[in-house]
C-alpha cells in the first residue's frame, strides 16, 4: 500500500533510530575540579600514596600523563582551562583580575554549554573566586551558584584560629568539613538536574589538598611518618638562573608554623609532616571523589555522563628544595587530567597535552560543535587512539622580578624554558634579542631536572631547533591576538 503519510513516517523513524545509534543521546558533562592536586597516586605510578577511588575512574578512562596547566596559579590557570585561552589572552596572570573587566563577552565552556541547551551548575572552587563576579561568573550558570557554608569559606581548617598553622588532623566526620559539604551540595545539584529533560553539565570543585593540610584523623592513619621519603633532590638546577626557583613563598609567608625568613631550612621533621599532611588530604579527597562517582553509578547516569577529572596544577613538596607551586618547572605545571565516558576510552598517553586542550575535547566528545576562537585543539584523537600525538608540546608560563616572563615547553622527552626581558608578552611581537635566559631539561637521562644542559656542546642544535619552535609559536599567538 502505498501511504505518503506513512512512508514520510517511517523514514522520519529511521532517521532517528540511525542519528541515535550512530551519535548516541546527548550526554551529561560530570566536571571535577581539584586545588593544588599534582599527578600522584596510582594512577600516576606512584601507588604508595593511597587513591583508589582515582586509581578506579582511571581504569574505566583515559590518563594524560604529559598534560601541563597554563600557568601554575590558581585563577589564570582555570581562567585558561574554562574560556580555552591562554594567559596572554585572558590577561589574567595573578590572583586580582576579574577576567570580565578584560573580555567581558568572552564565553567560558559552562557557559557555552548553557547556549546547547544543557543546564549549568557549579559547586566549591571551579573558578577562582578572585577572578570572578560574586555569582562565581554568573552568567556561566543556568543554576545560580550558592557558596559552600562552613566554618572557613576558603577551605582550611576545621575552626577558626589566632594562631595560622600548615596541617590539622582532627578526628572529625568527613561531613563536618568544607569538601565534605562540596559533595553533598553536588549530589544535591545532580539530583535536581537529573530530574529534567535537558542535559547537565555539572562542575564540582573541592578545595584540598590546598593548604592548609587539614584532612580528618582517618586520613592521616593511612601512612606513616617515619615511612614518608623525602625528595631526592632537593637543590636548585646546577646551571639555572636563580630567579627561576622560588623559596616556597606561600607556606612560608601564611602559617606561623614554617620560617618566614628565605634563607631558614625547613626542618626535615617538618618537611615530613608537609609530605604526610598532602598525602593525607590527597587520599581525603580520592574518597569524595569516589562518593561522589559512586552517586552518579547510583542513579543510572555513568553510561551516559562524560567525566573529567583535573587538578589545575602542580605541587612542589621539597623537590629543589621548593614548596607550593609558582615556577616554570615540572612539578608545578604537570596536572592531572582524566577523561571517562563508561568504558569507551581506556588508556594512558605521554604525549603532550594541555589545559586549553579540555574545551574543544568536552565539546567534542558530547558532539557539541567546538567554538572557533579556542587556543587549545581537540584530545579525542588520542583519546579514540587514532592518533598518538596531537601537538608537538605543551606551553606553561611564569614571570619574575616584574620584567622577566618565562615560557615553557613541554615536549615528551625535554622541558625548554626561554626567559624574556622587557615585560614581553606574546601579544607582541618576538624578537631573540629579548631573550635574558634559556633554560634545558632532558626527562630522559635527568628525570629530577638537576642540571640545565641548554650549553652543552651536544645540545646546541637542539637549543636552535627549541629557539625556532618558540619563535614561530610566540609570532603565531601575536598574530592571532592582533588580528
């Protein structure tokens, strides 16, 4: 029989069951954020400090293990990460600018996702509140975002104290602290987004292991002190410039505990329970991480939920005998970066990648059309192993001295560190005669970066070969910035 009306029909119904089995349904976007997390645990190699919560989204998901932030510090670090851009776009470089007064029409990824048509909501440290309105960038969230109450709104310890100390052990529920309440106001949030029709896209921020190392009791109990090793190299490179190290600015000028005075060692005692209290905080987090995946398992919503974990940068713990994060070396710009849809991509990379890297990938893996003013390029690639590597290195940045700015890139075997003089920034055009210091690391035979080896006779070559990739890159970014 032939019937127009059913036969438009039934090609309408094919249509749709062919867009549904090829491009699947529209997914959520489950967002983690974690403050001052660096690569650590098993799923970084390092199974001596406990996250088996971590360790098991990583074996249902991809690990990049070379992944670098923009700019190891807080707000230009998630600035970067959230709007695609990099630091000398956004002009956020410390921890005072509120990335709108410099681009007020400038769309970050949460917000991007509201103009699809997911629902937006964020809980704890997504943004850095400094870098924001009050309504933690309002205009990112389809769910006004409320602040997380507790007894320390930034997170440190368990009450209020004269006297500022470096760690707390407590022997307190998990409940009773400001990541506890982060995850329960983020199962809140995914119920009620779970309850519509639309997609979510839901980003949760815990605030530790930033200092203080305050963590409950329980947490401390899994190591023990006398355990804990030190750094094996705890000296500043052999041939680097000295401004490039930095004394542990942080920890030092904060808490009443540690010598203010630069040139006072910590004691190695007190180095230790450092070490002990990250650890501790660490392992407190992997467990609210894993209460919190555990939820979304729990309401029928893993299979069809896109989860990215991240710390948004490194942490130096007495390597070259620095502490926090701020500088142009490994340990502070190496990030965590973990990506799990089901069980669909599974492994580990080397390759490099980067912060900029993570909204054209969401975007991507959701089958959202990626924006085309990004700076980052799309990992799903890597992630679908089509490809091994889809960019030559990873670019962080630091300054000093309030002329000097650095640039590192990050390759899969060398780390090359160019400081430039006369406030350079890559908004501007490059010139080697701007060049005030290099700065060359070989993973391979020199895994603890002690000794730049940028004049060595060997390597002068390779000291061209790095100086041609900055050039082109730095002209590229000018270019684009200037266009």
């Amino acid at each position: 029989m032939n019937n127009p009306t059913l036969n438009r029909f039934l090609v309408l119904a094919l249509l749709l069951i062919v867009s549904t089995s090829v491009f699947g349904q529209a997914k959520n976007v489950l967002f983690i954020a974690i403050d001052d997390l660096k690569p650590i645990g098993g799923l970084y190699d390092m199974p001596a400090i406990k996250t088996p919560h971590m360790d098991q989204l990583a074996a249902t998901g991809f690990v990049f293990k070379n992944n670098h932030c923009q700019e190891a510090v807080c707000a230009p670090t998630r600035v970067s990460l959230l709007t695609g851009r990099r630091p000398d776009y956004t002009r956020v470089w410390d921890l005072k600018t509120m990335f709108r007064d410099i681009h007020p029409d400038i769309v970050t990824m949460p917000q991007y996702f509201k103009q699809k048509g997911y629902q937006t909501a964020a809980v704890g440290k997504v943004f850095d509140a400094r870098s924001v309105d009050k309504g933690h960038d309002a205009v990112s969230w389809s769910i006004p975002y409320q602040e997380t109450t507790g007894s320390n709104v930034k997170g440190g310890g368990y009450m209020l104290e004269t006297r500022r100390v470096s760690t707390e052990c407590a022997d307190v529920p998990d409940s009773t602290t400001m990541d506890g309440r982060v995850l329960q106001k983020g199962k809140a949030l995914m119920d009620e987004m779970a309850a519509q029709e639309e997609p979510f896209f839901l980003a949760v921020g815990f605030y530790k292991p930033h200092l203080p190392f305050a963590a409950p009791k329980k947490y401390w109990d899994l190591y023990q002190r006398e355990d804990i090793q030190l750094p094996a190299y705890q000296k500043k490179p052999a041939g680097a410039p000295a401004y490039a190290s930095q004394p542990g600015w942080e920890v030092r000028s904060q808490y009443d505990d540690v010598p203010k005075d630069f040139s006072t060692p910590i004691a190695i005692e007190k180095q230790k329970e450092l070490i002990h209290g990250y650890y501790a905080c660490v392992s407190f987090i992997d467990k609210q991480i894993g209460d919190l995946v555990a939820y979304l398992d729990e309401k029928g919503l893993r299979e069809n939920t896109l989860i990215v974990l991240w710390g948004d940068h490194g942490w130096h713990l007495g390597d070259h005998d620095m502490w926090c994060k701020h500088t142009n070396y490994e340990q502070a710009t190496r990030s965590p970066l973990v990506i799990s849809l089901g069980n669909q991509y599974i492994g580990t990379s080397n390759s490099p990648s980067e912060f900029v890297d993570v909204f054209p990938t969401v975007c991507q893996a959701v089958g959202v059309d990626v924006p085309n003013d990004l700076e980052g390029v799309s990992l799903m690639p890597v992630l679908t192993n089509q490809q091994k590597e889809i960019k030559e290195f990873a670019v962080s940045q630091f300054h000093r001295r309030g002329t000097l700015n650095g640039y590192a890139f990050r390759d899969e075997r060398y780390r090359y560190v160019v400081w430039l003089k006369e406030k350079y920034r890559s908004d501007q055009p490059f010139s080697m005669n701007l060049i005030e210091d290099e700065e060359l690391y070989d993973y391979q035979n020199d895994a603890d970066e002690t000794m730049n080896v940028i004049n060595k006779e060997q390597n002068k070559a390779l000291g061209e070969q790095w100086r041609k990739r900055v050039a082109d890159f730095l002209n590229s970014r000018y270019q684009t910035y200037n266009h």
